[in-house]
C-alpha cells in the first residue's frame, strides 16, 4: 500500500464512483478492479461509502469531494493506527439508532449522530447507513462543525459524551442562542 499518495488514490477511486453513477450504473459491485478492491480494504474504506458519496453528490449537491476525502482521512487514520489495519467484524444496527427527533440537553440529532460517528470511525456502521447523510450534514452546519472534524471530537471523546456535547454547545451558534 502506498501512504504518500493515498489521497491521490482516494481521489481517483472517488472520481471513477462519480462516473459511474452519473452513467447510470448504480451497480456499485462493478466499480472497482480487483486490485482497487484490495486498496479500498488496506486503507480501512468501504465501496458503499464511495457510492454514498457519489450519490449524495450528485443528486444532492453535497458532500463535496473534498468533504468526502477529509472524513475518509480520519478513518484511514483510525483504521491504521487504533485499529492497526484489521477490520471490524461487527456492524451496528441501524434499527438500534436512536430516533432522529432525539436530544441531548437540547441538542436534537445528536444522539444519532454519535454512534454513526463512533460506527465510522471503527468501520462498523452497517451499508444501509451513511455517515454524513443529509440529516448529518443539516445537523453538522446548524451547529458549524465540519463532518472530520466532529469525527476527531469523536475520536478524543470515545467513552465521553458529556465532552462531545460541550463541544457542540461550545461551536454552536443555535445552543449560543438558547443558553
């Protein structure tokens, strides 16, 4: 595996999703060589997140490329050095996810949008789950956060929801207005 260039790779295999989704191919198992396979996996990526961001993008506008490659980063970066390059057996249920109208302290999605992070991060969200799906992305810009670095906040957080929360309450300008 190359680290040097991998956001070089991460770009071209994105690229190649985009193309081939635009084309009318929403079959996501023939987008990728073998060997391009073998890179996806070595890095900690999934295909279905290269779907995800291919469809969101081009139906939707967002996230942009460089959205995508930031959150990939991060997951790489845990994926390496947390998870020293061995995927997660278990997947999180999405049936299991708390309610989008759920809060914290006031704080509406965020109960949902800690395990999908934590699921990213580990490599566990199941394929039917997106993190940074447009109820994410609604949530990350109400409160200006952006979607890397919520994973970091995540990351440094792990066990520690109470500091996840400060966080938030700390960059939100709508928790601002309602103190």
């Amino acid at each position: 595996m190359q680290h040097y260039n991998y956001q070089d790779t991460f770009k071209s295999l994105f690229q190649k999703a985009v193309t081939h989704y635009q084309s009318g191919n929403h079959d996501q198992s023939t987008y990728y060589t073998e060997d391009e396979l073998a890179t996806i996996a070595a890095n900690g990526w999934r295909v279905q997140d290269f779907f995800d961001y291919a469809e969101d993008f081009l139906q939707l506008g967002e996230p942009s490329y460089e959205i995508a490659q930031s959150i990939e980063q991060v997951r790489r970066e845990y994926f390496l050095h947390i998870q020293k390059g061995e995927s997660s057996p278990e997947r999180i249920s999405s049936a299991d996810l708390p309610a989008k109208t759920d809060n914290i302290d006031g704080i509406t999605w965020l109960p949902r949008i800690l395990p999908k992070a934590r699921g990213k991060l580990t490599g566990q969200l199941p394929d039917e789950t997106m993190y940074c799906c447009g109820g994410d992305r609604n949530f990350l810009s109400t409160h200006d956060i952006h979607p890397s670095e919520f994973l970091r906040v995540v990351w440094a957080n792990f066990d520690d929801d109470a500091g996840i929360v400060e966080f938030v309450k700390s960059r939100s300008p709508v928790a601002a207005a309602n103190a």
